[in-house]
C-alpha cells in the first residue's frame, strides 16, 4: 500500500501560507492526510484550504508575539472529511 501523495497545487498553497505566517511570527503546522481519489476538485480543496489559512493569519497578526500559532489538520477518506483548524 503506497502513501498518498498530496496534489502539487495543495502542497505550494501551503507553503505559500507557511511563508507568509513565518513573516509574521506565526507558528504553523500542517497535518494532511488525503486518499489517491478526491471526491471534491483541487481547486475547491486549495479554496477551503486557503480561506482557512488567511483568516488564521489574519486573526494571528493582532495576538501579541509568542501566542502566534496556526495548526490545520485535515484528514479526508473516501467516505468523509475532518478539517480541524486552531488559531
């Protein structure tokens, strides 16, 4: 049984927000867990994603610095989806 790989376009959105976070002294961390076979597009996955993410950072930016942090998991299976995001 082969590891999931999680699609390029969700793995760059990530880093893409991890990147930002870092400029603000935000603490990020990422736990992903997807099947091979989505049942919703990748852009609609990057779009929930994404919206998560920048409205973490953007609540982050007013906490004062050292209680910054940003942790998303999400794990999906062919049967359900659980995102879970603390900011």
């Amino acid at each position: 049984m082969s590891t999931p790989q999680i699609p390029y376009a969700v793995n760059a959105l990530l880093n893409y927000y991890e990147q930002i976070a870092r400029q603000y002294n935000i603490d990020v961390k990422f736990r992903i867990a997807l099947p091979d076979e989505l049942d919703i597009s990748v852009s609609d996955l990057c779009s929930i994603l994404g919206n998560l993410i920048e409205n973490a950072i953007d609540g982050c930016k007013t906490a004062e610095e050292g209680e910054r942090y940003c942790y998303l998991s999400v794990v999906a299976t062919a049967e359900s989806r659980a995102f879970h995001k603390q900011s």
